[in-house]
C-alpha cells in the first residue's frame, strides 16, 4: 500500500474517532512540523506551542481535508504556514529589532553571534564548532524576513518542491524561486559579514 | 545585464538554469558552459556564489529532536487521550485484584477502629456486651445452629416471616382468652362472696351518704389542732436571732 493511502486510510479513522489512529497522525507528522516551528520562529518552547496548535486546528478541521484538492503533508504544511504567520504578525509588536550582535534567546549561550562565530576560528573541539556554527546560521535565518525566511525552510530545511510551495504560500512558482534565491543569497551576505567583522 | 553573453551563454539563460544547477540536475555540457559563465560575468559570478553559500549554510542545519514529551502534550492538548503506546511501553503496575482490594478498604477502615477498640476500657465494654447479648439469645432460645440452617432465600425468608406474625397472632389471641376467663371467674366470685371494706373507711362513708340536710360538709381544718375563734398570739423568741444587716453606703 502506498504512503498516501495509508495516511488517508488513517485519516478517514481519525474522522470517525479512532484515537489511535490520531495517535499515528502525530507520531508521524510532529517532527516535521516541530522543525518547521523551530526554525520559523527561533525558539524551542514558541515551536513546541506552535506545533501544539497546529494540531489542535488539525484535530478539529480533519474532516474538511480533501483527498481530492492535494496531499496531504501540503495541506499540514499550509495549515503550519498560517499558523506561523498569524504568530510572526502577533509577536511583531512585542519583537525587538535587535542587531546580530544581540544577545540571543532561551536554551542558546547568551554569547553575541559574533563572538560565537569568532571561536569558529579557533575552535578546542570539532563537534563545538559545528554546533556553533548551526546555531549561527540558525539566528542568521531569524533575521531573514518572513517571506524568505519561509521559502528556503520549506525548500532547504523540508525539501520540498517548488510547486509544492507555491501551493502553500498560494504565489506562483517564479516567485517561489525568487524568494528562495533572494533568501539564500541574503543569508549567505549575512553570514559574510559577520565573518568579515570578526577575521 | 541579461543579454550580455559569456562564454556562450547569456545572464538570462544563466538566471534559468539556476536552479537546476544548484539542485545538481545539469548535464555535462550545460554544466560546464553555466560554470564558464559564472567564472565571466562580473554579476552572475557573485550572486551564483552567495546563493550557493546560503543554499550550502542551510543544508548544514539538520532536524532538531523536538522535547520527549511533545507527542504526550500533542494528544492531551487535541484530543484529550493520553499516548496508547506510552502506555504500552510503561511497565504496567501490579493491579490488585478486587478481593485484595477490598481487603484494602476494609483494612483502611479497620485500622483506627481496631486501634481504639484494644484499649482496655473499650475491651471490656465489648467484652460484656457480647456476654450480656450471648446470655440473653441463650434464654430465648436462640441457638447459632438455627442461624446456620436458616433459609435466607426469597421465599423462605417470605415462609419465615408468615409463620413468625402468624405464631405472633396466635400467641396474642390464646393470651387473651386467658385474661378474658380470669376476669370472668373473678366477677364471678366478687358476686358470689362480696367484698367488706374497713371499719373507719365504712363509717366515714356511711355519714357522708347520710347527710342529707343540704348544709355544706365541714371545712377542713388547716390547723388541725386549734378552734376556729382562738386567737393567735405573737410571741417573741426568748433567744432571737442574730440579725447581721449590711449598709451600703452610696457615694455621692
């Protein structure tokens, strides 16, 4: 049996009250979403409410999901973007425009980016560099803006395909392209910058 | 400048296969010429190379594990069950069966009680109700056998209580016969042989029914031992009382 029958077949128990097969729906799709959360909105504990949420609107609008108009990991993915986006535009008030060099947030060193890309240098252990390194790219995509920031998770981070992400932001699949070139090359300045501030 | 050529091929059609060049799906020849290119051209060169560097920097972010407990919060927080397969997994508790846990709830309940019934005081309380209570089904009768052999089914308990009211009914009707024989043989005697009351009793009796002059019957004396005209004097005791009086003087 195919994956996308099996996840309707699962589907169609979910909307007639199988709790286990609910259970299944989770087990499968909560990692993904979870890393979209994270990487979207920065934070373990904003992805881990967020992804939450994407459920709770999934459990009570499973029964308007449509074989027939997409897949479904679309029509999570597209659920996940919303949610996202009414978060980015709720939390826009409070959200500080804080420089690279800002001190960063929660479970991460309260060391400045560029001192964190500055030990990259000279670094005592491989595994710590590398890790630094991710947590650098992880604030520089913070910085990027919604539109990109979005376009080159779903394509870089979820590998998905242009016009799956054209289905789920609802542009055409040139503006797709475009955002994630301007995304990428953006990150890439960011980064470059840094590097040129702390060599 | 996207109809400046280098290397035979022009920005616009470098901008194209972008793309595919990044997601490594061109071919040989093209890839070689889109290389080329890059290489020239003042514009396409940088911004091939930063979109490459971005694009490099992102794959090198890899998939975070999201905390133990989310799959738990997930399904309390939609669908308000927890996890079947955590359940699972848990090792599952001993569960007492019912005898033992109602041994439990009894013992729960015994406890205090059986505690304050084993000081001294309580025990010989119990101790003489029950003897007081085994003496007394003694004399009526009551045997613990007679409590193993009853039938405590529907319709015995029904055949139990219909012989229980009707010995009751049986008992109460012989008892009155009884009294109603005894009170007719002692009007019986009572006509045959009357009664003589007491001397004193008979006399007293005997004016009160005689007086028949209307006038109303003596007063009874209150001072049993003085007539009526005899004046009562004041005396004064020979040895009076101390009379102790206590004035309380108000200040004004």
């Amino acid at each position: 049996m195919e994956d996308a029958q099996i996840v309707n077949g699962l589907i169609r128990r979910c909307v007639a009250g199988d709790a286990v097969a609910w259970e299944e729906v989770v087990q499968r799709y909560h990692r993904r979403i979870f890393n979209i959360c994270y990487r979207f909105a920065g934070t373990s504990d904003d992805a881990q409410d967020l992804t939450q949420e994407v459920f709770i609107k999934m459990y009570r609008t499973l029964n308007s999901y449509d074989v027939e108009r997409g897949a479904f990991m679309t029509w999570v993915t597209t659920m996940t973007r919303n949610l996202l986006v009414d978060h980015f535009r709720k939390t826009k008030q409070d959200r500080v425009t804080d420089s690279i060099d800002a001190a960063p947030s929660d479970h991460e060193d309260a060391m400045p980016l560029s001192d964190r890309i500055e030990d990259q240098s000279a670094p005592p252990d491989a595994r710590v560099q590398s890790r630094e390194a991710k947590q650098a790219v992880h604030q520089a995509l913070q910085k990027l803006s919604p539109e990109l920031r979005e376009a080159v998770i779903l394509r870089d981070l979820q590998d998905m395909d242009y016009r799956e992400i054209a289905a789920v932001l609802k542009v055409p699949e040139g503006t797709v392209k475009s955002r994630i070139n301007r995304g990428r090359a953006e990150l890439a300045r960011l980064l470059q910058r840094i590097y040129r501030q702390v060599m | 400048m996207p109809g400046e050529s280098h290397n035979g091929m022009q920005c616009n059609e470098f901008e194209a296969l972008l793309f595919d060049a990044l997601d490594q799906k061109l071919s040989g020849g093209k890839q070689e010429r889109f290389r080329a290119h890059a290489r020239a051209c003042t514009k396409c060169g940088p911004m091939f190379a930063e979109v490459e560097a971005g694009q490099h920097w992102l794959k090198s972010l890899t998939e975070v594990e999201p905390p133990a407990n989310l799959v738990n919060d997930i399904l309390a927080a939609s669908s308000g069950i927890q996890s079947y397969r955590l359940q699972s997994t848990v090792p599952t508790k001993h569960r007492p069966s019912l005898g033992e846990r109602i041994r439990e709830w009894v013992d729960s309940l015994l406890t205090p009680v059986w505690g304050t019934v084993r000081q001294p005081r309580f025990a010989m309380s119990f101790g003489m109700a029950f003897f007081s209570l085994s003496v007394a089904l003694s004399v009526a009768g009551v045997k613990p056998t007679d409590l193993k052999q009853a039938d405590l089914s529907r319709s015995g308990l029904r055949r139990t209580y219909y012989t229980t009211s009707a010995r009751v009914v049986k008992y109460y009707e012989n008892i009155r016969l009884v009294y109603e024989i005894e009170s007719r043989v002692q009007e019986f005697k009572r006509a045959t042989t009357p009664a003589e009351p007491g001397p004193k009793e008979k006399e007293r009796d005997k004016t009160r029914k005689d007086n028949t002059s209307g006038q109303p019957e003596p007063r009874q004396e209150r001072n049993y031992s003085r007539d009526e005209n005899q004046p009562v004097l004041a005396v004064a005791p020979e040895d009076p009382p101390a009379v102790s009086v206590t004035t309380i003087r108000r200040l004004v």
